[in-house]
C-alpha cells in the first residue's frame, strides 16, 4: 500500500460546484502539505499543518480550506469551483527536522 | 523576490551519456537543497538532500553539487539510460521558515536509445 493516498485519482466538475480532495497517510508524520501543480508553474503550496490542531495558509489559499480530521488525515475543499482551479492536486507529508517530504500520485481535477 | 529557476526546456541526450541539469536561486538563503524525481502521473518522489556545508553529495550513478557563492546546484545523472527519462525537480529548504520547501518548475530529461 502507498504510503500517502489520494482520493478521488481524478475528478470532472462544473463550476459552482463544493469539492472535497482526500489525503490519508501511514507514515506518522505530524507534518502534512496541500500543493497544487500547474505546467511553467511547479509546485505551489495551497495549506499546511503541522499537527492535528494546526491549520496555515500557503502561498495560494484564496478559494480553498482544509481541515485536519486525525493525524492521517488531511482534506482539501473548493467552496466553489472555478475554472481557474483546474490542476493536479498533491498531497504530502514530512518527517522531523530536514526530512524529505513524501507525496501522494495526485488527483487530477478539471472544473468545467 | 525570491526566485528558483529551472530549466523549463527538455533536456535530450543520447543513453550512456552524462545530463546535467540545473537549479538556480536567488534572494533565498538555503539551509538545505533537496532533487525530485516526478514521472507523469506520479507525485515527486525523493533522490538527493545536500547541505549548504558539503560541496557535493553522490548517490549510485546520481550527484549533486551545491555552490552558494554561485547559487546555484546541478544534478548529474552519469551512464543515462531511457528509464531516468522524467521530470527533475530542486527544492530549497531554508534554516526557518518553518523548514518549508520551496520548488522549482522542473526540468523533463528524455533519454533517447
């Protein structure tokens, strides 16, 4: 089994639509990261936590929230998707210290 | 601002050959440097961590080296073979800032037989 999981693998929505991205992981790592990737751009932080009561915003939260369910634990929502959101979505966690940081295959997700 | 700069062209080359690919910064100051192997529909997947003290770092047919007068780190790949065809990524990972990591957009190596 992976090590951090991502659910759905891929996702067609409309605008206007709430989505909720999934991230589940059995490294027990406290650390977990929300990124977005999108071509030319690289990867771009969206939100992060650090332990189950700690939740901060990345480089580009405006449209999203996320909530820390356990420490396995890590979802994504879009309120209301907008086209604009249409990229892959990557979910990863990090050990202590300098430690490398460990990602879900993604969820590929379009918003019509 | 703080800026990583990749290579965004592909880089081709002939198998058994040597690639370099590099990973430029500015207005950052580093702590640690770390490469990503991502293959396409796959996360980024872990190589290489180097530290700001250690000049190079070896891995198998993989090395990095790390020049922060320069800014600048490059990862060889010796003896390429078309199964290391995939996109690299360098990322930055400062003393504080909460040790976040940031990437670079990635450079696509295509191993050619």
């Amino acid at each position: 089994d992976a090590d951090v999981t991502q659910t759905p693998r891929n996702r067609i929505t409309k605008t206007g639509k709430r989505i909720m991205l999934e991230c589940s992981q059995t490294k027990g790592h406290d650390r977990m990261y929300w990124y977005r990737q999108d071509p030319g751009l690289g990867l771009r932080l969206i939100y992060y936590s650090f332990d189950v009561k700690d939740i901060n915003k990345g480089e580009i939260s405006d449209g999203y929230s996320v909530s820390r369910q356990a420490q396995a634990k890590f979802s994504l929502s879009l309120e209301s998707a907008i086209p604009n959101q249409t990229a892959l979505y990557f979910c990863a966690t990090r050990g202590a210290g300098n430690q490398p940081q460990h990602f879900g295959d993604g969820t590929r997700l379009s918003i019509l | 601002s703080q800026k990583i700069e990749q290579n965004s062209e592909a880089l081709n080359i002939q198998e058994g050959k040597t690639a370099t690919l590099t990973c430029n910064y500015t207005n950052y100051s580093p702590a640690y440097l770390q490469w990503y192997r991502q293959d396409p529909g796959r996360g980024p997947v872990f190589l290489l961590l180097i530290r700001e003290n250690e000049k190079e770092k070896r891995k198998e047919r993989l090395k990095v080296t790390f020049d922060t007068t320069l800014k600048q780190s490059l990862f060889h790949i010796t003896a390429s073979q078309p199964a290391d065809s995939a996109t690299y990524l360098c990322a930055l990972d400062p003393l504080n800032a909460g040790n976040m990591l940031t990437f670079g957009g990635g450079t696509r190596l295509m191993v050619k037989p």
